[in-house]
C-alpha cells in the first residue's frame, strides 16, 4: 500500500481536488491525506469540516480513470480489493508560543482530524516540536532556506522516540531551480541527522500534474540520501505508521486506554445505587425461598432408588450369624498361648545370645601371601633334590649340565 500524506490543500474551488484525487488514485495510491492550513491561532472554526468524496465522482473526474487504476495496481502488486481512502490532516504553522500551546492532546479541534502536523518557523518551536508537541508529522518547507538549522541529532533522536515522522514535500521544487537546490542541500541534512529513519515522502501537489508515482517518487528520494529500502518505506510503511500514531492519539489515552460506548448493558444497574446494604435487602423473597426449597426435594423416582440400596432384614442376619461365638473366641486365645516349656527354651537362647555379644573380638593374625609362596617352594625344591639332578643353595635352584638362574629372592 501506497501513501500521499498531503495531497490538495483545502480551497474554495473543489475541481482541482477531484483531479488530484482521481489522479493519486489511477497512479496506484491507496490513501491521501487532504490537509487544512492553520497560519494564525486556532479557533474552533478550524474543526474538520472536509468530506470523501465519492467514488463514482473520482472516476468521472478524469477519463480512462478505472482502466489506469487496475494497471497500476497490477505493476504495483496491490490487490484491486484495497479501498482507496481519503484523510484528514490539519497543518500548523507555529510561529509563537501561544500557537504551540494549543498543540495538546486535550484540544477538541485536533481530535476532528487524523492527522496532525507542525510547521515550526523557529529554533525554539522546532525544539518542542520534538521532544513535547503532541504532533505526528513535522513538516519543514525544504525548498526554502530554514530560518534555523538543524545542527543537533539529540533532537531528531527525541522525535523518532516519540514516534514522530519527518516530512519532504517535493512538489514546489519541480518547477523552480533555486527551490530544487535549496530542497536537496536541507534534504541530505535532515537524512544525515535521522540516518534516514521516520521519513516521509509527500508530493504537496496543489493540482494533478504535480503528483508523480510512487516509483518515481521512491526514485527521486534515493537523491536526497536515503536507501531503495529507505525510499520505499518513506511512501508506504512509515505512512501507515502515521496514520496508526494519529490513531492512538484520536481514540486511545497515552497510546494504552481505549474507552468504547456500549449501546446495550450488559447488566441491568438500578438508577438509585446504595452502598449501604441492611438486614432486609439480605432476606431474600419468599417466591425465591419457595422455588429453592422445591428445588432441593428429591422426586418419588430418586427416594425409591435410594431405598432399593437399603440391605433387607435377611441379609442383616446373614451378616450377624458371622460373629464368632464366645467360646470359639475363649478357645482361640488358649491355642495362642505358649507353654511354659517353650517359654524357658526362648529364656535360655535369649542368655545365650547377650552372652555372646558380650565377648571381645579377636584380632586375627594376618596371613602373610609371599612368605607362603616362599615357604612352598622352598619344600618343593627340597623334595626334588633326592634324584640328585638338582640342588638348592640359598634360594637359587641350580643344574649341573646348564648354567645356573635364579628362581626366588
């Protein structure tokens, strides 16, 4: 979608807006802005006064109109469902404090409009334009020389903060040399202190042969500085931004609170509300008692059932004739009892046991592994010196035919 903030500005003649319009609209435009001029303080005759203008007057305002419209839209990629809409935008010129102080959010006048722009005219004013108006577009006339400059980036880095957008008009340039160098010189110093965010690109046009593609319009803007991608955003994305800040400024209370009237309540709130409540508006009325109290009655079907779960008297006695007799039970607990035999056979086993865990533990003696190894060998050398083909002399086992080795040390 494609935007054109400030298209035709409000005049007593309505033909060279028809044109305008039906021209935005056939060159691909999905949205224009029709802005209201305010040069001296604002009155309540400054409210919104200004009305769409029917579709079937745009396409008869210029021919060949709807054939163009689809055509563009086609090169464009956007869809022929999209609506064509028409905004409403007041400028300010702010000159004095007094026209700045009538830029707040409680001001009835700016809440007619959907969009709010400033014209700051001065150092000071361009100062609070950025960082406290309650604004959503500031428009600087770059085609003429600023009466003050831009030399602090703080400034425009507070704006963008607060979700304010710059604006470059670039129709009054098309046809004035001294105006086309003076909007390129102030151009490429605002993208520079911006680094070309929170930019848009409008055509100012005061007729239709003043407004240009957006193509064209994206192309003329990468010669002030900015990127495609820049360029592009500056006519569709950051216009929308735009309008959705105009928005939550209109309709919402610090861009958090939306307050919506309801036609129909929800619930039914007597006239006469008293905080104080008393013992008699707690009883409640005896219709209501009755209807509970009916309420709370089991019907005949639900007793009945109830009553099938209660055990006959046949299957009560049933249960009575498990109970053991007494003298099943006297004799039960006489086959438990041990006699006295076993009683001192458990005494004697008992005496034996802390008896053995009384005495002390003896240490056993450690088994020395390599003094058995040597021991055991040293008798099997012993017993294999009987056949007289080997002898045994300080540990080394020796043969008379071969050289002696060493077996054990």
């Amino acid at each position: 979608m494609f935007f054109d903030l400030n298209v035709c500005g409000d005049g007593g003649n309505e033909q060279p807006r028809r044109e305008a319009l039906a021209m935005a609209l056939q060159l691909g435009y999905t949205g224009v802005a029709i802005p209201h001029i305010v040069k001296a303080v604002m009155h309540e005759s400054d409210r919104c006064k200004l009305r769409p203008i029917k579709p079937d007057v745009l396409l008869a305002a210029l021919p060949g109109v709807c054939e163009s419209t689809k055509f563009h839209r086609r090169l464009l990629g956007v869809s022929n469902k999209i609506p064509f809409r028409q905004y409403s935008r007041i400028s300010v010129v702010v000159v004095d404090q007094v026209q700045a102080a009538a830029l707040n959010p409680s001001n009835p006048v700016l809440q007619s409009y959907d969009v709010v722009a400033v014209q700051p005219m001065s150092q000071q004013s361009f100062a609070q334009a950025c960082t406290t108006m309650e604004v959503d577009v500031i428009s600087l006339n770059l085609s003429q020389k600023l009466s003050f400059r831009i030399k602090s980036s703080a400034l425009t880095d507070a704006a963008i903060e607060r979700g304010v957008f710059f604006e470059i008009v670039y129709a009054p340039a098309l046809d004035d040399p001294n105006a086309r160098k003076e909007l390129f010189i102030n151009t490429q110093t605002l993208v520079t202190m911006t680094r070309g965010r929170n930019i848009i690109l409008s055509s100012g046009a005061r007729n239709a042969c003043e407004i240009r593609g957006p193509n064209d319009a994206a192309n003329l803007a990468t010669l002030f500085g900015l990127t495609m991608d820049q360029a592009r955003a500056a006519i569709s994305k950051n216009c929308n931004s735009v309008l959705l800040h105009g928005y939550t400024r209109k309709n919402t209370y610090k861009a958090a609170i939306t307050i919506e009237t309801v036609e129909k309540p929800l619930f039914d709130v007597p006239n006469v509300w008293d905080p104080l409540v008393t013992e008699e508006d707690c009883v409640l009325p005896e219709a209501v008692v009755s209807k509970v109290e009916e309420d709370c009655v089991l019907p005949e079907a639900e007793v009945s059932k109830v009553k099938d779960c209660v055990l006959p008297e046949a299957e009560v006695s049933k249960v009575k004739d498990c109970v053991l007799p007494e003298a099943e039970v006297s004799k039960v607990e006489e086959d438990c009892v041990l006699p006295e035999a076993e009683l001192s056979k458990l005494e004697e086993v008992v005496v034996d046991q802390s008896s053995a865990e009384k005495q002390p533990f003896k240490k056993r003696k450690r088994y020395n592994t390599r003094q058995s190894l040597k021991s055991i060998s040293l008798s099997i050398i012993a017993a294999m010196n009987g056949d007289g083909s080997r002898t045994h002399q300080n540990g080394v086992l020796t043969r008379r035919s071969f050289r002696s080795r060493r077996f054990w040390e």
